[in-house]
C-alpha cells in the first residue's frame, strides 16, 4: 500500500543506509553500523522464502 513498511525495515535492519536522520536503539545511533553491527545488538532480519520445495504442495 505504499505506507513505506519495506524501508522501514530496510533502514532498520541496515540494508539501506539512511540520507538523513539517525536510527537510534536505546539511546544509541546505529546510523554507522552496518548490518553485521545491528545484528550484534539485537537487530536481525529473515526473509520469507516462499518456493523452498517447488516440486511439493
């Protein structure tokens, strides 16, 4: 619906790199962590994989 949930997750998560603003966790700006970083402070993402067995129902 365009509300902008993706880049949410994306700037939180460290996929995308935010031009402005800070990303902040408890207080503390992870702006300058990349993705490795935020996992190592509690920030993890998973992906929906939705064709794992394509050849089962």
């Amino acid at each position: 619906n365009g509300a902008g949930k993706t880049t949410y997750f994306n700037l939180i998560s460290g996929q995308l790199k935010a031009t402005a603003g800070e990303v902040l966790l408890d207080g503390h700006d992870l702006s300058s962590h990349g993705a490795a970083g935020r996992t190592r402070r509690g920030i993890g993402r998973a992906f929906q994989l939705t064709n794992l067995f394509p050849n089962l129902t």
